[in-house]
C-alpha cells in the first residue's frame, strides 16, 4: 500500500487521476481525504526524522568534514584549504606510524584476550553457577562498582598502587620476596594493558552474560546425559552458544582500546605510544589535516577489524 | 543394529525421596521396572513423576533411598555411567550443530574419531527415518523431525534403559499417534527399557506394560494397563485413569466402568436424569445426574440407544451387576 502510493501522483485531486485500486470507485476523494492520505504517507519519515537529524549532524557530517580536513594542506600556523595526498603520503610512509600501529594493535591484541578470559569466566561463573536470581542480580551490580567512578581516577588509583615506592613493592618488600622494586609494574607496557583490562573487562562480561542466560539449561543436562564433562560442556555447548555475546564484547573493546589516548599517556608515562596518541598530538601542534587523514586510517582500520569479526560470528540473533 | 532384544536393564526403586527444602516431591517410592519393559510413570502435574525421572537419569540429586540400575546402586553415578539416556521434553537438541553432530556427540564425547562417529550417527538417523535430514539444524527441522533426532541421539549410546520425560506432548494429535506407534516399534525392535513419564491416561495405556499411576509423591497403584482398568484400587486412579464412575454406597467407595452401566438394568438399580449427551461414532457419552455420585457417566452401544433414544433432562433408570462395582480403598 505505502509503496504504490509513493509512486502515485502527489495530488489525485489536482491531477485527476484516482490511483487504481486504492478507493472505491463510488467515494470521490474529498480534501479531507487527501490530506489524511497525504500524512500516512508522510508519517513514517517524520517518525524517522529525529534520528537521522541526529544522525546527520553529529555523526556523517563530522565525519564527511574530518574526511575533507584530511585532504587540505597545512603550514605551522595556517590550516589551507587544498586537494593534497601528502597528508597521507606521509602517514603511510613514516616507519613511526607503522610502529605505532603495531604498538596499538599490540595493546588491543592484548587487551582483548584477557578481557575474554576473564568476561567468559565472570560470566560462566553468573550465569551457571550462582543459581538465585537475587545473588546474580547482586554480584553483577557488584561487577559495575568501578564504573560508578571516572576512568582516569580509577587509572590514576593505579599509581600510588604498582609505583616504585608504591603499596605492592613495599609490600612485596617487606615480605622479603623481593629484595629490589619491580620497575616494570608502572609505566610500562604492563600498566598500559593492566588498565585497559581493567576498565574494559565489563564490556566482555555484560554482553557474555546476556548470551549465556539465553542458553536453554536443558542443553547442559543434554549435553551430561551424552557423557561430557564440565570442561566439555563449556568447550562443546557454552562457548560455542556465547559466540554472540564474545563477537560483542570484543567489537566493544577492540574499538575502544583502537582509539584510546589517555591511558597509553598516563599509564605509560609517555614511553609507549598509541595511534589514539599519535592524533591527540598532532592536535595540539595543530596539524589538523594530518590528525584528520590519521583518524580516516584509524577508521578504516577499526571498521575492518569490526567487519572481521561479524563475519565470524553472526550476532543477529542477540539484538 | 548390534543392541537385540534382552539387552535392557532392570530398574530398581527402594524407598527413594527427593525434597526440596520442606517439600516432599517424591515420597518413598518403592518400583521394580523389569529389564526390557515398557513402563509408563502417570499422574497430574506436581505429582512427583518427572522428579522420579530426573533422578533415575542422574539429573536431580537422590535425597534419600536407594535407586539401582541393574544391579548397582546408582546414586551418585553421573548420568552417562549409568547406562541410561534421555530424550528431554523440549528435546533439547544442540542448536549450532546439525544433525548428524548433534546425533554423534556423545561418541564426541568418548573421543571416537570423527568419520566414525559421524558414520555410526547417519545409521542412528537412518533408524529414526531421519537420514536424508542429516545436514540440517535443528532450527530448520519440525517438531516431529526434532524429537526422532532427539531419538537418535538419545539411542546411539546404546542404553540400557530409555528415559522420556513428556515426549509426545509438544506434538499435533496426528504426528502423536504416529510417534506413538514408532515409540512402540522401536521399543520391540531394541529390547531396552522404556521409561516414559506422562499426563495422559491414554498414551500410558497404549503403550505402557506397566503403568504407575502416582499422585502427590506417591504411587497410587502400578501395574498392567488391564489390570489398572479393571481393578483400581484407589478412587483417585479410578477418576485418573478414566471411564470409571465413582459411587459412594453403604459398605464405601465403588467403581463401575461407564460401558458396564446399563440403561434399565442390572441387579443395583438407581435414577438419574440425563444431563448431556455427546455422540461418538460407535457409541453415545451420556453425563447423568444421580444421587450419591459427583459426575456419573455412562457410554452406551449407538445402536442401542437409538432403539429408545433419551433427550436431555430426560429421567433414566440405571443399574448395574455386582460383579461390576469394585470396591476401592478410600
């Protein structure tokens, strides 16, 4: 129906023409008929309206305008307006960016197997082993109490923690099983990952979770009855019914590790580098197209990654 | 097929309990289920039947009492060391494997190398005449193709013993006749035991060699399906198992099959009044209204009641031999 009206003329009225099939032959069309049509045909766009507003203005047009940025030219103090691939030229041929690229997918590589073992077992454990509703609901609120805090307090809270003269080496110092600080707790790849994996593993165990409480119990007691063990039952039927959930768990932390700046700089106190860091920088020098072209690399790279990773794993049956 | 007749187990029932917390959802049962049997565990929902189930599959945890399979006491044993298997009500097939892996998982489980589990699986589904559906999911398959894979699966361990917890529920009444007659053929065709916990008065009858009619954790009476019928011990299977009519009379409770009642006759005579009639082919239902008895049904040849057909709200004498009124336990 609101396809072969879309293809009717604008005004039956006006033109003289009554789409075939629509109206009884005997009732002529009144205004108010017209106009009542008119707005079905309109409402489901109007309906849609705000979100693509939205959608519009704070996400294409950033990012048509950050795709245009990173094509101009630049000097050290103006930004010009051109058509140049030196931007790009440059990015791709500096041995640093490559570097960096490697560092960050280092980091996220990293970051993103931890996160999984640890959001697969939270999530096993919640999911299967706490068996009241009560104490599921409890212990996963618990799981959130980091976030009721900023992300860089709780990266900042690491550093009285893991520094040289900090709570775990004096500690560790004092029990006699070490007789040196251990330098590579803090600002060092360790932290860098430490924090990454602290303040992304919920994104792992939420999603997980939710895949998991989808898992008919009966399948666990079929799966028994066939003769599996309880690593078997995890390995042949909970981990395979969690792909859903792990695909996105993963999108959430790969991408959001891809593009960190902050914690590379605080928690490795500017040793280590991230792609993420590499922009923020060129920022504040006000190399705004070479930021730009950087941020068009870095998306295409994330939204690769992200493709990836729905081609392994359908995730349509979760949302 | 390497499993011939014979090759099924005894299971045996001693005083076995399962509570929850204070309730009681099995109380004591005692049941000897021969080796080879058919065995029908019936009752109304909550009656402690698919709680007895759950324990003989291993899948609920024996509160007290002893349960054996064979001649070993099992109830600590996990499920797949005690020689049962069983096909869950929902099914509960794997969804992210076909068939054929669905049927060979637990040879996966065994470590069988997979060309030879996979082959030994199409025979399974072969047997259940569910071959040319090996490379499907179980989401592309119907209920009925659902449940003989689930079949398959629960078969090709060779079992002892057969556990169906509701297996024809979920099922149209067509494709329920039809697996009933498969569930009888294959019962005949393996040897094994069958135990099958159901509802419906019905199914327990077709197919059961032994029926255990059970009610608020504790079975009611066990038997053959004849004897069942012709002898309820208690009111409660009387009503359970059907046909029956329940009588309140001086010397205490009897039962009288609906089809022993007859219209204006028989050495105990009472009046009634007919309150329904429902004509069913080779016979009229009527539902009576008679002094001393809650619902009073009575099935009669359709022939003979058209000779003298009654309306409703009609008055009838009804009567019936003694040999026909079974006294029950109270």
């Amino acid at each position: 129906m609101t396809v072969t009206a879309a293809h009717a003329p604008p005004d039956p009225a006006v033109s003289g023409r009554v789409p075939s099939g629509h109206v009884p032959p005997t009732t002529k069309p009144g205004g108010g008929a017209v106009r009542a049509r008119r707005w079905r045909r309109l409402a489901p766009y109007l309906q849609a309206a705000p979100l693509a507003v939205t959608l519009v203005l704070f996400l294409l047009i950033p990012i048509l305008t950050i795709l245009v940025v990173s094509f101009w030219d630049y000097d050290s103090v103006r930004v010009i307006p051109d058509f140049v691939l030196t931007n790009y030229a440059e990015l791709l041929t500096s041995p640093v960016t490559w570097k960096t690229y490697l560092n960050t997918l280092k980091f996220a590589g990293l970051t993103w197997a931890i996160t999984l073992v640890i959001g697969f077992t939270v999530a096993y454990f919640l999911a299967f082993h706490v068996h009241s509703t009560v104490w599921q609901m409890v212990l996963f609120l618990v799981c959130t109490i980091p976030f009721w805090t900023s992300n860089i307090i709780r990266m900042i809270s690491w550093i009285p923690f893991l520094g040289r003269n900090g709570l775990l080496n004096s500690t560790l110092i004092a029990a006699g099983v070490i007789d040196q600080p251990l330098e590579f707790l803090l600002f060092s790849d360790f932290s860098v990952v430490l924090a990454y994996v602290h303040l992304n593993a919920l994104f792992m165990v939420v999603p997980i979770f939710n895949s998991m409480m989808r898992i008919d119990r009966a399948l666990v007691e079929a799966a028994r009855d066939a003769g599996a063990k309880g690593w078997q039952v995890v390995w042949n039927v909970i981990l395979p019914l969690s792909k859903p959930g792990i695909a996105i768990g993963s999108i959430f932390v790969v991408t959001l590790v891809m593009g960190d700046f902050i914690t590379v700089r605080l928690m490795s106190g500017g040793q280590s580098a991230s792609i993420g860091l590499m922009i923020a920088n060129e920022i504040s020098l006000l190399q705004y197209p070479a930021a730009a072209a950087n941020a068009v690399i870095l998306l295409a790279v994330v939204l690769l990654m992200v493709a990836a990773m729905l081609r392994v794993v359908d995730i349509r049956k979760e949302l | 097929m390497t499993t011939g007749p014979g090759a099924g187990t005894t299971v045996e029932l001693v005083k076995l309990t399962k509570a929850y917390g204070a309730t009681v959802a099995v109380n004591a049962i005692d049941l000897r289920i021969a080796a080879g049997s058919y065995c029908c565990l019936l009752g109304p929902s909550g009656c402690g039947k698919t709680s007895t189930l759950r324990m003989i599959a291993g899948h609920e945890d024996v509160s007290n009492g002893d349960l054996l399979i064979g001649d070993r006491v099992v109830n600590d044993e996990p499920p797949a060391a005690r020689g049962t298997a069983m096909m869950f009500q929902s099914y509960a097939l794997f969804p992210h494997l076909d068939c054929v892996d669905n049927v060979a998982f637990s040879l996966k489980m065994k470590g069988v190398p997979v060309e030879e589990r996979r082959r030994k699986a199409r025979e399974m589904l072969d047997l259940v005449d569910m071959g040319k559906y090996a490379a499907r999911l179980p989401a592309q398959l119907s209920g009925g193709q659902q449940q003989r894979v689930a079949l398959a699966r629960a078969l090709i361990t060779r079992p002892g013993v057969l556990l169906l917890d509701e297996p024809l529920s979920a099922l149209d009444p067509f494709l329920r006749d039809r697996m009933r007659e498969e569930l009888k053929r294959l019962h005949r065709e393996l040897g094994i035991t069958f135990i099958h916990v159901t509802h419906s008065q019905t199914e327990a009858m077709a197919l059961a060699d032994l029926v255990v009619v059970m009610n608020q954790g504790r079975i009611e009476q066990a038997g053959p399906p004849r004897e069942l019928f012709n002898h309820p011990h208690t009111a409660f299977v009387a009503r359970f198992i059907g046909g029956h009519n329940v009588i309140r009379s001086a010397d205490g409770l009897r039962a009288v099959r609906a089809d022993r009642v007859q219209l204006g006759g028989g050495d105990l005579r009472t009046d009634a009044t007919v309150r329904a009639l429902e004509y069913h082919g080779t016979s009229v239902h009527l539902s009576l209204d008679v002094a001393g008895a809650d619902e009073f049904a009575v099935i009669v040849d359709e022939a003979r009641f058209y000779d003298a057909p009654l309306a409703i709200g009609a008055p009838v004498q009804i009567g019936w031999n003694h040999a026909d009124a079974h006294p029950l336990a109270s």
